[in-house]
C-alpha cells in the first residue's frame, strides 16, 4: 500500500545530496593514489592475490583433456557415446542443458485449447492485425457470448498463420487488453503469467493490474532488480517512493520535469505525493479527464481518490478491498458481477457483510439476498416460494438475472413450490445450464424452452413462438468441417454479434448468428444464447 499522504516525509533537497556524492568519489579515489605512491599491494582476503600462487584443484575436479573418471566411464557405451540404458550402479545418466526460447506469446494461453472446447487453429489464415482490432470491439451483451469470447482470449491456441512479420505478439496484446477493458483481471494476469511478463510491453500491463488490485509489491521489486521494465518514469519514481528511498524518487521527479519527460497531470500527482508542502492541500486538484491506473493511485494516496463508477470497468476492483465503505464495495461487486468479471460469491459475500441501515437501490437487493439466502439455508420451502418471483425480478431489473441465477438456481429443485416460484425457479436453473426439475407442471411454452436447453430443439419449431421457432431451426443447423476463409475465429466474433442483435429485436439477424455458432462447431454456446434471448421477455434480461 503507498504511504497516505499524512504520513509521508518531505524530500531532501537535491543540492543537499551533492556533497556526499563527491565525497564518495574522492574517498574512493583516494586509497589506489595512495597504493601508487607507497608502491604497496592491494590488500586482499584471499592469499593466493598476493602470493601469486593459486589453490590446488578439489580432489573430484575435471577438466577437458583429463582422462574420463572411472565412475564416468561407466556411463558410456564401449564406441565412447553415452549410453540412453541407467547404468547397473544407479548412476542418474548425464543431463543435457537446452535454452528454452518464449516463442511467439500469440500461441500462449491459460487453459488448453480442448478445456476450452475450441480448435487450436481458431485463428487460421486471418492477419494478427485484423483479429486484434475485431477483439477490440468485441463488446458481448449475453452471458454466453461473454464466456465463449473469454474462452477464445485465454486458450492456448495457434499464432494465426497471416500475421506479417513484426506482427508477433500483437494478438496477445490485444487479448490481455480486451480482458482488462472487460474487467476480467484475474484472467488478464493469468494470461501474462503464461506468456511470462518480463517483457516492457507485457510488464506495463502487469503493472496496471497490479496498481488496479492494490498489489504493488511484486511489480515494484522487479521494477528494482530490472529499471528497464518501468514502463515509464512515473512507475519508476512511484515504486522508489513506495520502497522509502524517498532522495532518489525526489531528484528523479526533478529530472524527469527538467527533461518535460512526464504528462503535466502525472507531475503534479507525483510531486504532491513526494512532498504535501509543496502545494496548498486546501486546493484539490480539478478532476482528470482521464486517468491512468498509477494516477488513480496517486490521486488516493494525496487524500483525493477518485469514484469509480465513471471509470473503465477494471477500476471497479480498487473498491473491493477493505478501504472502500460497504456500499461501495456492494457497488463495484455488483457492476463487475453484471458483465461476468468476477465469482458471484464474492457478490454473495459482499450483500452478507452487514445488514442494510437504509433502503432502496442496493440496500433492497442486498436485504433481499439477505433474507432468501437464509430461507435457502433454512429449507424452509414456504418462505423461498414466496420471496423467490420478487426477488428474481428485483435482480433481472437490475441487470443481475444472470449473477442471481448463479448463485440462487442451484439450490432449486421446483419441488414443493407454487406455479409462479416453480416457472422461476425453472428459469433460474435454465440460466445456468442445469435442468429445470420436473417440467410437467409448468405451461407447454416453458416444457418447450426446457427441451430446447436440453439439446431437443424440435418441439420448440412447433411452437406458435416466432423468435422461439426461428432460433430452434437456427440450432438444427450441423457443423461444418470445413473452416471459413477467413478462420473460424473471426468468423465466431462476427456471429456473437449477430446473436446480441436479438436483444433489440432483431430475430433474423439473431437467427442468423446462432446458426452460424452450430456450424463453427460451438453448438452448446448456441443453445444457452438462445435460451437467455427467449427468458428475455420473461424475466426482463433485454439490456
């Protein structure tokens, strides 16, 4: 954690550091003038420096040209090369070193590419420049595209075989970029680690998230042992503050202004939070247009942190640590648990901290969660079936259907429940792939949407459903062996857009998209997009 700005020590003039060196330099200086005036010898720890004469070899050294031991000859063949048999004594045979080379880190990934049920020539023939830009604007809406899409950025799968040379690297970048842009930190960090981040560009995003997670130490101690790798004089001159070499981070502040080698709005942070009486503290700082992760530190560590809510969604991580109120902590949960950054337990453990002091907003979902969490755990089947229906609406208006689901559908059987608590329970469950319970209660309309979720999407073609009929046919449609021109990933990309039409109504173009994500082979992905579109008109999930 850097040290709040009332605890921090003013920072010692640079002339006064000016002396010492040059005394340092004569000191040094002094002792091999005086050796050349004296004609004396170095004095030395070890003996042999001045006698000349150096130690005898270990008994058990070898040197090139020296016969081969006899406990080494027995590791050879009779022809005099190494035998690949464990000799009889149970000699271990001789290690061989190879350096291992990183490789292009556009084949790097987190989970192997069968674990995330892809191919590993995804990318095929497409240029690395143009599937970077397509993931930059990658933006999924429902929650199967978002996974499907979080799988395609972290899987370990080929370099695509059209990127031009000195394009290497730049698909791995975009995709640790795009996790972030998302929220999603924890896979962001797990790529790099991958990949290996002692890289600039790799370690500048490493940084980032580490300044987003309030976890500085690791980045700041290699940023000590390496200086190469800050990604800037700013980083640099933060982690030597956060270190207490509080000298060295003052005169190199000062250089950095001399050389105009720092942004107006990062020198001022810096120098406010080198030295708090170099500046009137009644005086904030106006608000930043924009703002990098280390200036969102050093805005905190000045007395002036910044609200998070109209930040890119990794700073939404800064306010689930013990500093931020509950309510705020409540907040950034929810806001990364509506795009799929983060567990819904920990949103579950957020609403658990406390009991609510107020109402409305975030204090109703909370009391709610609250209060059908101890039903659950209670079993008590009347209380659930009658807090359930509102509860789950509560949610979905909030954009949280799919959060809730997660963390509500599996303690639901259907079982004992009134009509109204057993249809939500049975969406509840469709939300998160798992079966909805006995569906022979429920509306014809709902048996159908089961079916369908379950892989039969015939009996849903019957229906008199429009967008229901249109995206069963959609995904009868049968894979293709053969890949799009342009590979099939970017082909994917394309048709998790296409599907996130149906949110605004746009069935064709929804149909469409589904039937393009059987084809390319990603037929479970299909049906769960399906199945959040048609619970859409249920349970408000339209966004």
């Amino acid at each position: 954690m850097p040290m709040r700005w009332t605890e921090r020590r003013p920072r010692r003039h640079a002339a006064g550091l000016a002396l010492p060196a040059a005394l340092c330099v004569a000191l040094v200086a002094l002792p091999a003038a005086a050796q050349v005036a004296t004609g004396s010898a170095p004095i030395s720890a070890n003996d042999w420096l001045t006698t000349g004469t150096p130690p005898l070899p270990p008994p058990t050294a070898w040197r090139p040209g020296d016969a081969i031991p006899p406990d080494a000859q027995i590791l050879r063949a009779p022809g005099g090369a190494a035998s690949d048999m464990l000799p009889a004594t149970g000699l271990p045979p001789a290690v061989g070193v190879t350096r291992l080379a990183e490789g292009n880190p556009d084949g790097k990934g987190a989970i192997p590419a069968e674990a995330a049920r892809l191919p590993r020539d995804l990318w095929g023939p497409a240029p690395a420049g143009e599937i970077a830009q397509e993931i930059a604007r990658a933006q999924p809406r429902l929650s199967a595209g978002r996974w499907l899409l979080q799988r395609m950025l972290t899987a370990q799968l080929d370099p695509p075989t059209g990127t031009a040379q000195g394009d290497e690297g730049r698909l791995f970048l975009a995709r640790v970029d795009r996790l972030i842009a998302l929220g999603r930190l924890d896979d962001a960090e797990s790529l790099l680690r991958a990949a290996g981040w002692k890289d600039r560009a790799r370690f500048q995003r490493r940084f980032d998230i580490a300044l987003l997670r309030d976890e500085a130490d690791e980045v700041c101690h290699a940023i000590a042992e390496t200086p190469g790798l800050a990604p800037d004089l700013g980083a640099r001159i933060y982690c030597l503050a956060r270190a207490g070499d509080w000298s060295a981070a003052a005169l190199t502040l000062h250089g950095a202004q001399a050389g105009g080698l720092l942004e107006p709005q990062l020198a001022t942070l810096l120098d406010r939070f080198l030295d708090d009486g170099s500046a009137d503290l009644s005086a904030d700082l106006p608000p930043p247009v924009q703002v990098s992760a280390l200036e969102f530190r050093l805005f905190e560590a000045i007395g002036q942190p910044l609200a998070t809510g109209d930040l890119e969604l990794g700073f939404a991580w800064s306010d689930l640590t013990g500093n931020a109120g509950w309510k705020a902590r409540i907040e950034a949960a929810e806001r990364l648990s509506r795009a799929g950054a983060i567990d819904p337990l920990l949103l579950a453990a957020t609403y658990l901290e406390q009991s609510p002091a107020a109402s409305g907003g975030v204090w109703d979902r909370a009391a709610a969660f609250q209060k059908l969490d101890e039903a659950l755990a209670l079993d008590d089947t009347a209380a659930v079936g009658a807090m359930l229906p509102a509860a789950t609406a509560l949610f979905a208006r909030a954009g949280l259907a799919m959060p809730f689901a997660r963390l509500v559908g599996p303690q639901l059987d259907g079982g004992a429940l009134d009509m109204a608590a057993a249809e939500t329970a049975a969406y509840l469950r469709l939300l998160t792939g798992l079966p909805a319970g006995d569906a022979a209660a429920l509306p014809p309309d709902d048996r159908a949407l089961i079916a369908l979720a379950a892989g039969d999407a015939a009996g849903f073609a019957d229906t008199d459903t429009a967008p229901g009929a249109a995206y069963a046919a959609a995904l009868m449609a049968e894979p293709q062996n053969a890949p799009p021109p342009g590979g099939r990933g970017l082909a994917l990309l394309s048709a998790i857009a296409d599907v996130d039409a149906g949110l605004d109504g746009d069935t064709a173009r929804a149909s469409a998209g589904l039937r393009r994500m059987v084809e390319l082979g990603q037929p479970a992905d299909a049906r769960m997009a399906a199945v959040e579109l048609l619970l859409g008109e249920h349970m408000g999930l339209r966004r």
